[in-house]
C-alpha cells in the first residue's frame, strides 16, 4: 500500500532533481521512509501479536513507542503531502 501511495504523491528518489539545493538528502530521506516502512512490517510480523498470536510479545515497551512513532510520523507526513498536493494553485 505504501509504494501505491508513494507513487501517488510521486514520493520516490527518482522524483527529486538532481539540480534542487539538497536533493540528495531528500533522496536518502525519501529512501529511508521505504526502508522504516518495511522494518515496521517486519517488527509487526516478527513481534507482533498478530495472525492470531496468543503468546505474549518479546518486544519491550521502547519497541512498541519506536514502532508507534515511526508510523505516527510517516503517516503525519504523507497525510500533509497529499493535503499540500490537494490545495488549489
């Protein structure tokens, strides 16, 4: 669902100019959220509780708050690129 929406919002290395002042760090962040999002699904799918899970999670507390921030942030940022995008002019 990720790589739908990135594509979307055109949110991928290839969308930044190599001649825009700091285009390079945009290329590396723009990498690193793909990179967060596929480590978010494999913390969910290697500590979660989901699939029907009944054992508890080997996770720490710290693991939980990095995972909800990580998604919190990458959502708060998607959600006000599509905002940005939508506005008229």
């Amino acid at each position: 669902m990720y790589k739908k929406v990135a594509t979307e919002l055109s949110l991928n290395r290839e969308s930044v100019p190599d001649s825009t002042k700091g285009s390079e760090a945009a290329k590396k962040t723009l990498g690193a959220l793909n990179t967060t999002v596929f480590g978010l699904a494999e913390l969910r799918n290697t500590l979660g509780r989901g699939h029907g899970r009944t054992t508890p999670s080997p996770a720490l507390e710290r693991h939980a708050r990095l995972a909800f921030n990580a998604a919190v942030a990458l959502t708060e940022f998607l959600f006000d690129t599509w905002q940005d995008r939508e506005k008229p002019g």
